[in-house]
C-alpha cells in the first residue's frame, strides 16, 4: 500500500506517434514540459510553470544527472549500475530508489529505505503515456526531473 502522502496523479502525454517530448498534466492543466535533446544523450530542458530548469548528466558517460534551477541544484540522480534500471536520487538532504518493478515490466517504482512512496506507470503496453505518483511534499520541478528519469530508463529501453 502507498503511503497517504501521495499527491494527485499526474499525467505524462507524448507530444507525438514517436516522440520523446512529453507535456506533463495535472488533470486537464499543463504544469510542465519535457524535451529531452536527443542530439545530447542525458540532457533536456524543463519548462515547468513558465520557469526553464535544466536537467542534463555532468559528463557525457558517467556521472551524476543534476536539476539546476537559476537559483541552483534541486536534485541530483545517479545511476548505481548500467545493467539496472534505476536510480538514485537525491533530494533535500535525503537519499530515494527508483527503480523498475521488474525485469519484465516498464513500471517504476520510488523508495524511500524500503517504504514504496510512489510509482510511475506507463497506461498499457504499448504506449507512452503515463501516470505519475510522487510525494505532494516535493516540488514540482523535482517530480518533473523524476518523470525525465523516467523517460531515460524507457527510451533506453526501447533501444
């Protein structure tokens, strides 16, 4: 069971048949939108609310994934392994796991220790939609960064 800390649900909406740019929804609310540069691997713009935040990894092939805002770093995400597909995250002084639900499914699921506080769940098997779960505590912009997480772990999977 989720714990009651659960906002809304958000929505993930592709913004095209085969792209990568997402529009993210609250109800019928566009709160934000993601472009990831494929030309730059591991690098997108955030447009969340009228304010752009850059995501992007701090080098080409290793490294933390890092969300900047004018005023700084909000998060940070690492990978602890390229064979698995989940990250760690860092957020307000503390440490979160997302991760896949399993080997076989696109589901991701978020952590704090080992109590699950979140999920990210693509609407059927052959789409890209998504719900997104994430704590209410946490700003939009790093639920925005998470659902970018998201995109990476699925687009590399895809591959």
């Amino acid at each position: 069971m989720m714990a009651s800390k659960e906002a809304k649900a958000l929505k993930m909406i592709p913004k095209g048949f085969a792209s990568w740019k997402f529009s993210v929804m609250d109800g019928s609310e566009s709160v934000a939108d993601v472009v990831d540069r494929g030309w730059w691997p591991g690098k997108a713009k955030l447009t969340i609310q009228g304010a752009t935040y850059k995501a992007y990894r701090e080098r080409a092939m290793s490294g933390a994934f890092v969300l900047e805002s004018a005023a700084g770093v909000l998060a940070r995400a690492e990978k602890p392994s390229a064979l698995r597909r989940s990250f760690v995250i860092e957020h307000s002084g503390r440490r979160y796991t997302l991760r896949a639900e399993s080997a076989l499914r696109r589901e991701l699921l978020l952590f704090d220790d080992s109590k699950h506080i979140g999920s990210l769940s693509p609407e059927g098997a052959f789409t890209r939609r998504a719900t997104v779960n994430l704590p209410r505590e946490w700003a939009l912009p790093v639920r925005v960064f998470v659902v970018w997480l998201a995109v990476m772990l699925w687009n590399a999977s895809d591959h």
